[in-house]
C-alpha cells in the first residue's frame, strides 16, 4: 500500500535517463512485441469464442494466460506505458478459421518469446538493490528510510523521504502508473505491488504490506550508498 504525504514538489514531463541502467520509458521492442502478441491473441480469442472447434488442441488458454503475465509484468515498472487496453484489437471475425487461428497462436508465439527475451534483459539490471518501478532507490536519492508503525491499520510501514532530484522521477511513474500496480523488487524479487492511487509529488511517501523484518531491510538497503 501506498500513501503520499503533502506533496511539496512539482511535476516534471521531460527527465533524463536514469545512471542506473533501467530505461524510464518503456523500451520499444518490449512495448511492440506486446502489441503485436495482443493482436494476435485477440483474434484467436475472438475466432475461439465464437466456435471453440477452431482450437482442437486448447492453444489458446495457455498463450493468453502467457500474454496476460507478460504484460502484468511489464506494467508493475512501466505503467500505462504497455496497459493492455491500449493494444489494438485483431482482425475480423470473418476471417476464423481453423488454420489462421493456428497461425495466430504461432504469431504470438514468436512475439512473446521477443517481449521475455527483451523484458529479462531489462531484469538483469535490476538484480541488486531496491527498485521502485524502473526507479533504483540508493544513498544519494533518499533522504531518509524509516520504519514506523501505522495504527489506524495496526501495521508497520516504511516511511521513506526523497532528495530533490529524485521526486521529479516518482512524480512521472506515479502519474503514469494511476489505478495500477507498480512493483518494488529488492534484490531481484517482488516484494511488493502496491496501488497507485494519487501522484506522488513531494517525494514523500510509505510503503506498507511486506511486514516488519522485509522493511528494514528495505530502509537499509535503500540508505546504502549508490
């Protein structure tokens, strides 16, 4: 769970790229191989709705669920940058046949072995440390990182406080990531989704969900120097 605090800062469109190896953009292959699998997937959904005899072999389930994760997982650090509602729907239902509904599954297929190929790449550089989003929290961009106690809710949190230069960067992925999950990875893994519910402009915010021992050692890791 998220919670911004009195926002003191001011939105910021344009930002340079990050030091830290992760693209604030959502990298193009990653957001056209998405795409295309989704036009794809569309229209075999579409064909296999309308006459389930046209997927003998039950290939559709499978690569939707597929395309489905990969594109949670790429919106948990880019947004609405690749939200599925922004795909394209596939071609016409007049065209359903049993083979180019084959050849659909196969199309997607090949573009959503690209997106994990590319989305793994970015992955790597994220194997160390704290990331929010394709943000890297360290030293020089925290002011503070403190773990506190929220009793309305009867839980921990962590209240964490950035320098001046780094609000701008959570200000742009808070706002591009509204209604929708934005990951916190430590170390490479998913420790939290939280729910973006208001742009974070001050630069001061809490992270709750985790429990106690995960955000200490979030707020040290976060203070450790870059």
């Amino acid at each position: 769970m998220w919670s911004a605090l009195p926002a003191l800062g001011l939105f910021v469109a344009q930002l340079p790229a990050p030091a830290n190896g992760t693209p604030l953009n959502a990298p193009p292959p990653i957001v056209d191989a998405l795409r295309a699998a989704a036009e794809q997937i569309h229209f075999a959904g579409q064909c296999v709705e309308l006459h389930p005899q046209m997927d003998p072999d039950g290939g559709y389930r499978p690569r939707e669920a597929m395309f489905r994760t990969a594109v949670d997982d790429a919106v948990g650090i880019w947004g609405g940058q690749v939200d599925p509602d922004s795909h394209p729907v596939g071609g016409s239902a007049e065209r359903c046949s049993k083979e180019s509904v084959a050849a659909a599954l196969t199309a997607a297929d090949s573009d959503l072995q690209d997106e994990v190929r590319d989305f793994a790449e970015v992955a790597r550089t994220m194997a160390r440390g704290v990331w929010i989003g394709p943000m890297k929290l360290c030293g020089e961009q925290v002011v503070s990182a403190t773990v506190s106690f929220a009793p309305r809710v009867g839980a921990p949190r962590l209240d964490i406080a950035l320098a001046p230069a780094a609000r701008p960067v959570l200000a742009r992925l808070s706002a591009e990531t509204l209604e929708r999950h934005l990951d916190v990875r430590f170390n490479g893994t998913v420790v939290a989704r939280p729910r973006m519910n208001a742009q974070l402009t001050g630069g001061v915010f809490y992270l709750m969900g985790p429990g106690k021992p995960v955000l200490k050692r979030l707020g040290a890791a976060i203070t450790t120097p870059c």
